[in-house]
C-alpha cells in the first residue's frame, strides 16, 4: 500500500495502465443492453401475462421482467450485476485514459471517491421521488456501487493476486458474518417484518439466509434508524439491504479481472478466459445453493448469489466480445452502444421521464390511443413509445456527443 500513497506514484503504476485505451465497444454494447432491461420494465410484461392467463408466451416474458421471489434468478435479476460488473470491466480503461492525460493518482483517487459520493447522492435522490422527504435508504443500484467504488479504485492498482485476496476475503468474510449471526427463535413473529404468512422458509443451516430475519436486516434496523425518517424503519418489503454493497464489491472485482484481461490481451480477445471463468462463477454458486452452504437470493447478494451471477456476466461479455469484435457484426450493436455509452443518462430517463412521457401521450393522444390491438396489449403498446421515446432522447445526446459524466 506504501507505493499507492507516495506523492507521485505515476511511476509506480505499470506501464499498461498508463497507456490509453482504445474504445471498447463490446462494452458499451453490453452495458447498453442491461440498461434496455432495466429501461423495458415500462412494456409492463406482467400486466399483458394477466390479460392472457392461457399464454405461456407472455408469461415467459414476464417471468424474465421481473425479480424472483427469492432464489433463483431470472433475465431481469441480471440487470444489477451486470451493472455492478460493467463498472469494474470499464475501470482500467478509465483509470488508463486519465493516466495518459497526465492525472496523478492523488487527483484520481480524489475523482474516485467524488464519483463515490455523487453515486450514493443520486441513488438517494432518486429513491426519495414522491416522498414527503428524503428517503435516506442505500439499496439502489446507484448507491451500492458508491459504497464499493473507492475500494474498488485502489485494488485496480494493486496485483491481480491481491485482488483475488480481497475478493476472497469479501465472499467468504461475508458469508461466515451471517452463518454467525443468530438464527430466529421458534416464536419469531415474522409477519412483523413484512414477511407473509405463505412465504416459503429456509430450514437447517440455510435458514440464516431467510427474508428479514437476518444480518442485514438487523443492521439496517439500528442504522438506518439513526438518519431522518418520516417513520421508523422496520423492513424493506423486497428484503434489500444496505449492507448488499459489500458483496457487490465482489462483483465489482470479478469485473475488473474481465476488463483487465481484455486490455491485456488486446487486439486480441481472451474469450476461452472469459466462458471459462464464467462456468466456474455459475458452477460454484449452484454448488453452494444445493449443498445448503449458500442460497444463491439476488436480493440480499448472498456470496453464492456473487459467484452466479458473475458467471452469468463473464459469459455475456464473452458473447458480446465474440460477436462485434471475433466475427465483426457490428452494426446491430449501434442502437445498444447509444445507450451503453450513456449509461447514467440512461439510469436518469428511466427514473425521471416516465410518468411525463405517459401523462403527455394521455394528454395529446387521448386515453384510447394505446387500445387499437384490444386493451389486454395496450401496456405494451404504451411502454413501447415510452421505450422510444427514451431511446431518441438518448440519441440526440450520442448525436450532439452529450454524455453524463460522473
């Protein structure tokens, strides 16, 4: 840690992070196509399933639109993680760019953590829209990867040994801090803590992963308690957790090992490393969700959950590595890489810019416009020309080359 803290430490950063990168497209595609997920909850697929209950079509399409209950993972629990690993992909390319541009470390470093803090800023802004005051609450997307950010930043300059290190020490130090933890007693009332009476538990050693009666909960019932609030805070009704951003680091990292293989072995792409790591990702997580060790749940990042979904993104880079950059088909990609490469923007529209879209088609259109096709499809018809006009309205950034920098 010594050279990471010298006053200078330009020279003790190797000469493959200082060089700048060249763009990696493959990147922004598929950062773009996460954000398209998470845009598309606005086609509203679950409400089509209902008006077509016989159609096992449209409920495919909405199992994948939204998160799983709580193990198991769907298209939609994919957006986050791929957020999370993207960030890490992207970060020796950044780190490179401002190295080349004559950036010290100590200014980096001070970029790092004020990303860190307007990262956490907007996350609690946005999850504070509509609320009699601010919503001090730190499980958006936004927010865990500040947490993690700076961290992340000064292992990017260390050895990928000692990042191994700490990710190990993040995944397992995690995981043996909840199988401590005291399970619930027998007379535990857990519909105080928002969970149904239906609601499937956890048994045995697994049960120190169960909804709301957990490590994470327990933390966030003293600390979030402790800010500002319209009124006490008992649980999170999706069972999200402040705490989740310490094992998202670990996502974070897996996707610094991705970024920094590829601007190694560029031009080249190390895609037997890519599908490799990422059978291994998905094989462990299944392997400690079936053997009880570890339930692989999305919503509190549980370690297993880390390793899975990891897996999952390894092979999507590598997917979208071999397609635009091994057999060069590009032009597909472009409307994907208009929103990759305005990813906050893109976080932003989708939070901010729905409910003015859909009151002005109401307002100007009328209320039957959408109904053509029969009003069981018109949520999908209505979030289509939302979904547009989000993607023109990033288009005419790309166009102007307006990006949201943070």
């Amino acid at each position: 840690m010594e050279a990471i803290l010298q006053p200078s430490p330009t020279a003790a950063v190797p000469e493959s992070i200082r060089q700048p990168p060249p763009r990696n497209i493959a990147i922004d595609a598929y950062r773009g196509f996460v954000m398209l997920l998470m845009m598309a909850e606005v086609l509203q697929l679950s409400r089509v399933s209902q008006a077509f209950p016989a159609s096992h079509f449209w409920s495919f399409l909405a199992y994948h639109q939204t998160h799983v209950d709580w193990a198991g993972c769907s298209l939609h629990d994919t957006i986050q993680p791929g957020f999370s690993f993207l960030v890490g992909v992207a970060l020796p390319y950044s780190i490179a760019s401002r190295l080349a541009k004559g950036s010290s470390f100590g200014a980096a470093f001070l970029h790092a953590l004020w990303r860190s803090l307007l990262l956490v800023a907007l996350g609690i802004f946005l999850r504070s829209l509509y609320s009699p005051q601010t919503n001090f609450t730190f499980e958006d997307t936004l927010t865990q990867i500040g947490l993690g950010y700076p961290f992340l930043f000064l292992l990017a300059f260390r050895r990928p040994k000692w990042q191994a290190i700490a990710l190990t020490v993040i995944l397992v130090g995690y995981w043996l801090a909840w199988a401590l933890y005291p399970l619930s007693g027998p007379g535990f009332d857990y519909q105080s803590v928002g969970v149904p009476p239906t609601w499937h538990h956890y048994t045995g050693f697994a049960a120190h992963w169960d909804k709301n009666a957990n490590l994470g909960n327990a933390f966030d019932q003293w600390f979030l308690n402790r800010l500002p609030r319209a009124q006490p805070f008992v649980f999170n009704g999706g069972g999200y957790l402040t705490l989740s951003f310490i094992p998202t680091l670990g996502t974070m990292i897996l996707g610094l090992f991705a970024g920094q293989w590829l601007r190694a072995a560029a031009p080249r792409i190390p895609l037997r490393r890519l599908v490799v790591a990422g059978a291994i990702g998905i094989s462990a997580g299944l392997l400690f969700h079936f053997t009880g060790i570890c339930p692989v749940v999305k919503r509190i990042w549980t370690p297993s959950w880390t390793l899975f979904s990891g897996g999952i993104c390894f092979l999507f880079l590598a997917a979208f590595s071999w397609m635009l950059d091994v057999r060069g088909y590009r032009k597909w990609a472009f409307p994907l890489a208009v929103v990759g490469m305005n990813s906050i923007a893109a976080y932003l529209v989708a939070h901010l810019w729905e409910r003015f879209l859909v009151d002005s088609f109401r307002i100007h259109l009328g209320t039957h416009f959408f109904q053509g096709l029969g009003g069981g499809l018109e949520p999908l018809l209505r979030g289509s020309a939302v979904l547009l006009g989000y993607w023109l309205l990033l288009f005419w950034m790309y166009r102007r080359k307006i990006f949201l920098r943070v």
